[in-house]
C-alpha cells in the first residue's frame, strides 16, 4: 500500500513539474513575442505624428493587451502562478501606457478625450481594465481577465481603424456637461461589462455544457457574417465597402446617407464559408440537442466550427490584405477609389469579435473541468453580477439626467426622441428590469446572468450599433 501512494505522489510531483515546464515555456514565448513586435515596431513609432494624440501610446498598449490575454487564458487552462504573474504584470504595463496616452491627448487637445466615438472607446476601454483591475484585487477573480482584458483589446484593435485627430470641438460639445454626461456613460458601460464577464463565469461554474457554449458561438458568429453578407456582398460574390477619401480622411458620399460603394472582386466569399459552417454547426448542435443526441453528432459540430475557426482567420487575413492592396476600379464613375476599414468599423469589429469568441470555445471545450472546479462558488459569481449592476445602475440614471439637462441647454429640449437617448432609455428600462426581478421575485442564478448578457449586447449596440446604423443629433458620438 505504501508504494501506490508513494508512486501515485511521484506521478503528481512529475505531472506539476511538467505543467509548470509548460507554463514556462508559454511565459518565455509570449514574451518573446511582444518584445519582438515591439521590436519591430520602433521604425514605426520612432518620430512623426501619433505621440501627441495618444495613438502610439495605444498601439504599445494594445501589444501588452494581446499579450496579457493569451497568458491570461493559458493560466485558466493549466493553472499555474507563473502565468497569471506574467498577465498581471503585462496588463498592469498595459493600462498605464493606455492612461498615457489618455493623458497627452488630453494636454494636447485642451479638452477631456470625451468629444467623438474615437475618444469615447479611448475611455470606455480604459474603464474596463481599471474595474478589471479593482475586481481581481478586491475579489480575487484570477479568470476575468481572460474576458475582461480581450474585450479591452479588441476595443483598441478597433481604435486602430478610427479616426484619431484631434479637432476643434464643434459648439455643442463646448460644455462642462459633456464631460459629466459621456464619463457617467462610460464608467457605466465599463461596469456592465464586469457583469457581462462574471455572467459568463456564472454560466461556466453552474454546469452549461461546452455543447451549449458551442450552439452560443456559433449562433453569435452566424449573425455576425450573416450580416456582413446580407448587406455587404453582392451577387458576384465581391466585398463592398465605402470608398474613402484619404487627403479629408472621410468616407466619400454620394447622398447625405449614401456612400459610393467600391466592389472588392474574390473576397466575398470566405464570408459566405464561414456563414454556411457557422449554420452547419448551429444546426448540427441543435440536432444533437434535441433530435439525436449521441456524442457522434456533437463531435461532427466539433469538426464544423473548427473549420469555420480556420476560414475566419482566412477571411481576416484576406480583408487586411485586399483592403491595403487598393485602390480598386469602379466602372459606373470610370475611375479608382481606395478603401480603409475606418469607413466600415463594424466590419473589422465583426470580424475580430466572432474569431476571438470562436477561440474561446476552443479553449473551453480543451479545459472545461479544469475551470469549473478552479472558479468561485456560484453564490459569489451571482452576487458580484448583481454589485457591479446595482452599481452600475445609478451612473446610468445619472447619465441619462445629465444628458437631458446638457440636452435642454443646447438645443432647448429635455427629450428629443434621438436614436441614442431612445436606446439609452431602453438600456436603462433592462437593467431596471433586472434590479426589479431580482429585489421582489428573487431572480438568481442563470436568470440573473441571462439578463447581464442580454443587457451587454444592448449596451454594445446603444454605444456602438446607433451611432453608425441610426445617426441623429448624436452623430458626432
């Protein structure tokens, strides 16, 4: 008996002596990595514009993001200190070149960086890895990061395509109000994304199954290239997207709401791919759910949305190829125009969005026990979706009132039924709703983490969605 416990001990010793070989590894790796991209990077930061509007200090900021993140999701995968340090440490460095770069656009424009959606995603982001930061030390969430930080990242990949200049602020936005109204919005929005992220470690933690996250992603990736066909491939199977003006850095217009389209002949369909396979997953994984169950069926699902995995990265790495490969002839004006994704940020928004949650199925589904059983109690994942929300709450109802009265002294209405306060209002009516489900009925549990979900794609589409699909008087927003 004494020799299977002492060889059972060596097996354990030897196994967490490979893990933690492992885990050096990656650590070395990653790091490798930004030092090298930063590395290659200097000829591109080294003199000319970008250090005063904040950009470069982004694009160093968005390396130590990307990198904080894989080592956040391999420490959830082998749970090893080492890793976690390492991500830490990076999104720590991270956030303060990020607050850098907040703070020189700041003295350089003379104004708080709250004025355009530029600016607007410059704070909201930073309002994520702060409140990231807060939770992690306060709470002790060592995963959040694996959610928290990619979503900071993402918003800077974004950034990256947006216009950055600094401009005079038009007489609307020359009010202290402004100030208040879009800070009370984006310590809001950042809030209810710390509830998005703990939803989904709620949902992890209660037991949804890897089949049921895999019929979520998909779906997710479904709508996402659904849309990007429906509105944006034509009948040859040729990408469309605005042309743009590089010398005034705008989208060129043919209408007030109607920009010249510019055919991209072959890059349509890898899109239609992804689209066919995210619906051939969906459907095989509701089949297995529901019709047939059997581990043939969620295997087959498996195999599916591994190969749509791989045509999103095809699609991505052929639009940043196509779109810098420019410009393109246009028959009907018999002349050449050039594309950029700042005229179509949803587009790349889209596409990073849908291969990152793509990725993070996959890393579920590779250490799914090993999250469940590292993860807090239910009680205390439910209870913080609640704090953050119930915090949350009041900065959106102040939002909301210092908009109006900012509003009323502009343009001499509380209310103009704007396609931005509507949405705001509808934002604010969800988590009114969920507040009030959860004091008198009692709502927990996957009610309460379905709502903070539900709630965040509002949030996403109020902030984002309306200001590029619905403009009105917050155009400049």
């Amino acid at each position: 008996m004494g020799k299977v416990v002492t060889h059972t001990g060596e097996r354990g010793q030897a196994s967490a002596a490979r893990l933690s070989a492992q885990a050096g590894w990656i650590l070395l790796g990653v790091s490798v990595v930004v030092l090298t991209v930063m590395a290659i990077s200097v000829p591109h930061l080294v003199g000319g514009a970008g250090w005063l509007t904040g950009e470069k200090f982004l694009y160093l900021a968005l390396i130590a993001y990307l990198g904080a993140a894989a080592l956040y999701v391999f420490s959830a995968a082998l749970r090893q200190p080492q890793l976690l340090a390492g991500a830490m440490a990076l999104t720590r460095g991270g956030f303060l070149l990020h607050t850098m770069a907040i703070l020189v656009r700041w003295a350089s424009s003379g104004h708080a960086p709250l004025s355009n959606i530029y600016e607007m995603v410059l704070v909201f982001s930073w309002g994520v890895v702060a409140l990231h930061e807060v939770a992690e030390w306060k709470f002790e969430l060592p995963f959040l990061g694996a959610i928290t930080v990619p979503i900071a990242a993402l918003a800077l990949v974004l950034m990256q395509v947006l216009p950055g200049e600094i401009r005079p602020l038009v007489p609307a936005l020359q009010s202290t109000w402004l100030q208040i109204h879009v800070t009370l919005a984006m310590l809001s929005y950042a809030g209810l994304t710390i509830s998005f992220a703990v939803a989904l470690l709620y949902l992890i933690k209660d037991g949804a199954t890897t089949r049921s996250f895999l019929s979520w992603s998909a779906a997710l990736v479904l709508g996402v290239y659904g849309t990007i066909v429906a509105t944006s491939v034509n009948s040859s199977l040729a990408l469309t997207m605005p042309a743009w003006d590089s010398t005034a850095r705008e989208k060129v217009m043919l209408a007030p709401r109607q920009a010249l389209l510019v055919p991209i002949d072959a890059l349509g369909w890898p899109f239609v791919i992804v689209l066919a396979l995210a619906a051939a997953t969906l459907a095989l994984s509701l089949l297995g759910t529901f019709f047939a169950p059997g581990q043939r069926w969620e295997n087959l699902a498996r195999r599916t949305f591994l190969a749509a995995l791989l045509a999103q990265a095809l699609s991505l790495v052929l639009l940043m190829l196509k779109v810098n490969a420019g410009p393109y002839y246009v028959p009907q004006y018999g002349q050449s125009f050039g594309v950029h994704l700042a005229a179509s940020p949803f587009l790349l928004a889209g596409v990073v969005t849908a291969l990152f949650a793509s990725l993070a199925w996959e890393v579920l589904r590779w250490k799914y026990d090993s999250l469940v059983a590292y993860l807090p109690s239910r009680d205390t994942l439910d209870g913080l979706i609640y704090r953050t929300v119930a915090i949350s709450f009041p900065l959106l109802t102040l939002m909301i009132i210092a908009g109006a009265y900012w509003a009323n002294r502009t343009w001499g209405s509380y209310w103009s039924w704007d396609p931005k306060e509507d949405w705001a209002l509808i934002t604010w009516l969800t988590y009114a709703g969920y507040l009030h489900m959860r004091l008198t009925r009692g709502w927990r549990g996957r009610r309460s983490a379905y709502f903070a979900i539900i709630g965040f794609g509002i949030v996403m589409f109020t902030f984002f969605g309306v200001t590029y699909l619905l403009p009105g008087l917050h155009a400049y927003a």
